[in-house]
C-alpha cells in the first residue's frame, strides 16, 4: 500500500532541501517516511561520503522517519545494487511513502523509473534544463516536474521555467499510464509548493489504481529485477576466481597482440561456460 517516489535532478538544484521539506510535510499528514539516498562512489578511492542524512538535520530527527544513504558502488542509473531489495525491507516495516534520491549524474538515471511508482524530476530555473531535459530522455519520463528555488528574486525566472517546461512536454508521446505530466514551482526555503506536489502524486496514485496501470507497472518492475538479478550473476561468474585466472591468460595474450580482445573475450566466455 505504499508509494514508491524517485526524485532526481541535476546536482545543486537541491534534492536534499527538497526532500527534508517535503517529508516534513508527509510527517505532519501522519505519514511513515522512507528516504533512501544515494551518494556516488569515487572511482579512484572505492569510497562515499554518505553525507546526505547530515544535510537533512530536522527531517533524520523525526520519529516517523528513517533515512538511509548509501553509495552507489559499480552500480549505474543513481541507485545502488540493492535498492529494490531496501525498498520492500521499508514497506514490510510499515513505511508509507518511500523517497529514493538519485546520483544526479545524467541520462543513466533512467534505471531508477524501472523501481518507482511516481518519477519527480527537479530543475532550475534558467539552466536550459527544458532542453536538456528531452535531449537525455529524462523528461519524457517524468511523471511530475518541480522548478525548485521559486522563491525572492527567482520567483520570475522559475515561472517561465515552468512555462517554458509545460511547452517542451508538448513534443512528447502521452505516456503509458495515460497521465498528464504536470510542471509546479516550489521553495523549500519558504515551504511554498511542496503542499501541491503532494497533491500531483495523490492525484497521480489515485490515477494509476483506477486503470490499474500501478499495478501492472509494479509486475513490469518485478520482471526486470529478474532480467537485472541475472546479469549481477553473470556479473560474478565473470569476476570468480577460476575466469580471473583464465582472464589474465587472455590478457597477456592481447597485449603481445596474439589475439584481438573481442576474440579474446569470446574464448573466455567459452571455457567459463
């Protein structure tokens, strides 16, 4: 019975403002939040800073709340390798509304759709993200679009984001579950908005239930996790120990340039198999 929600943006739009004011609100509608963040992990060092739950002070403070980041790992799409898993752990600990802040990194992020009920996408006003938006799939995925900082002098640039946003989803096929994607502008400073993003997402759900797309979105969801558990097994059949020993002969091979490495690969393949 609960809502699945990813919110993703690019970096510095303020996901984790957002998310603190938004499940500030949840909480006073006696709402159980979730809030599963995801920090990236440094390709150099193999670590993460895992500071997002110290960026939301007021809302980790919460009883109705649980917080957890995590790091991305050598996952792609903004999310971790076990977040569906994280999911289901929240809703089975009676969590009402589960929140899954992505990476922020770019067009990957579209992974984190494959897990979520409802896609919010966050932009900034004056940043061409309308254009960018399209230009990396990520806006014909939105379910929702909320211009954040709409709020002291912004408050006119983030109107005619929204504007120009709401004319940019004009080039765009009607979407599977048959809803209207909606654009909002809101101020986590001032809190102005975030009541009606709330709103967009009951809407939505009630929507969804309705056509019984939630439903039917929910099993779609299952079959990938299949599709994406078989490639982590793949994964590890590769990084095993007997396909190390093989892989280095291969590599050797490659370097004295005995064998092209898509041969190479195809051999290995092969005597794993």
């Amino acid at each position: 019975n609960s809502i699945r929600i990813g919110i993703t943006g690019v970096p510095g739009v303020g996901k984790s403002t957002f998310i603190e004011v938004f499940g500030e609100h949840l909480a006073t509608r006696e709402k159980k939040v979730g809030v599963l963040t995801v920090d990236p992990t440094s390709r150099k060092t193999k670590g993460s800073i895992l500071g997002d739950k110290t960026r939301m002070e007021r809302l980790s403070r919460n009883p109705n709340v649980f917080i957890r980041p995590s790091p991305t790992g050598l996952a792609l799409g903004g999310v971790t390798m076990h977040t569906r898993e994280a999911i289901l752990l929240l809703e089975a600990a009676g969590y009402d509304v589960i929140l899954i802040e992505t990476v922020g990194v770019g067009q990957s992020e579209t992974v984190v759709r494959g897990m979520v009920d409802f896609f919010l996408l966050l932009m900034l006003a004056g940043a061409g993200d309308e254009l960018q938006g399209i230009k990396k799939g990520i806006m014909e995925m939105a379910d929702g679009i909320v211009v954040t900082k709409a709020d002291g002098d912004n408050v006119k640039a983030a109107n005619q984001a929204k504007a120009d946003a709401l004319q940019a989803l004009h080039f765009q096929q009607a979407s599977d579950s048959g809803w209207k994607t909606n654009v909002l502008t809101a101020s986590s400073v001032e809190g102005k908005g975030v009541g009606d993003v709330w709103k967009m997402i009951e809407g939505f759900t009630s929507h969804a239930t309705k056509t019984g797309y939630l439903q039917e979105n929910r099993l779609r969801q299952q079959e990938q996790w299949l599709e994406e558990a078989i490639t982590a097994l793949y994964h590890d059949l590769m990084h095993s120990a007997v396909a190390t020993k093989e892989k280095a002969l291969m590599m050797k091979k490659v370097r004295n340039r005995q064998l092209l490495p898509t041969e190479a690969a195809e051999i290995l393949w092969k005597k794993i198999r």
